[in-house]
C-alpha cells in the first residue's frame, strides 16, 4: 500500500494518540487529584522548562493576557509552588521561578511519565529499541 508524506503523518498521530489513551488509566492518583488548574499547571511547566521568566515573558509565551497571569501565578504562590524574585543583573525586574514545592512537583510528575515510558520500552527487544533510539535522535535533530 503506497502511502503518501501527510497519510504517515496522521497514521502516527492516531498511533501517539491510541498511546496516550491507554496509559491515561496509568496516571498516578496525584496527577488526576491534584488541585491544580490546567492554566497554572502550564506556567509550572514553562518555568519547569525555561527557568525564571518575567511575567510580560509568561504572558508572551502561553498567549493569556498579563492581568490573567498574575493571577494565576498569585494562586500558585498562595500554594508555596512559585516565588517571586528579583533579577540578580537588574533588581527592578522580578522574575517567577519555582519554589523547592513546585520544583518537587514537577520532578515527581516527570518522573512519573518517564516510568510510563519505560514500561512501555521494556517489552521491545534489543533491534526494537535500537530502532526507537534512532526515531527519538531523528525526532530531536528536526526541533
């Protein structure tokens, strides 16, 4: 069957897509309970991702409107996740980073998805996870 460029592409969204669906029941009870909302669990990503940020730079970045962002990032202080701090090259500029609570929050649910990855790597075989390794590199090259 000759497949075209764009009939792969979809065929391996559906197939990251039936991946997920089956390891949602996986999910630690911490990920489905938790008392964070979807908008705070973001910024807790990006500053997981980038580091301390401004918050004009959070704004910019997740496309939510500044007002909106300070308030979500008031509620994750209330919470001990996030800090309010100064920047150490410009004191007039305050910067949003983690907490040590948000940081270990982030750091179990990341750990958490990297247990349900391995999982699924320890049913492959030495030639299939060769073959996965090489996939991960072609994804990464192409960022």
């Amino acid at each position: 069957m000759k497949q075209t460029r764009e009939d792969l592409v979809q065929y391996i969204l559906k197939l990251s897509e039936d991946i997920y669906n089956k390891l949602t029941p996986g999910f630690p009870a911490e990920w489905l309970s938790s008392d964070l909302t979807v908008a705070q669990l973001r910024i807790m990503l990006l500053l997981r991702s980038e580091g301390p940020l401004r918050m004009g730079s959070i704004a910019s970045i997740t496309g939510t409107a500044l007002s909106t962002v300070t308030g979500i990032v008031d509620n994750l202080i209330k919470k001990d996740l996030v800090l309010r701090d100064v920047d150490p090259n410009d004191r007039r500029v305050v910067l949003c980073k983690l907490s040590s609570e948000g940081q270990k929050l982030m750091d179990m649910l990341w750990a958490q998805g990297r247990q349900q990855i391995k999982k699924l790597l320890r049913g492959l075989n030495l030639k299939e996870l060769r073959d996965a390794a090489r996939v991960a590199e072609f994804l990464l090259e192409n960022i």
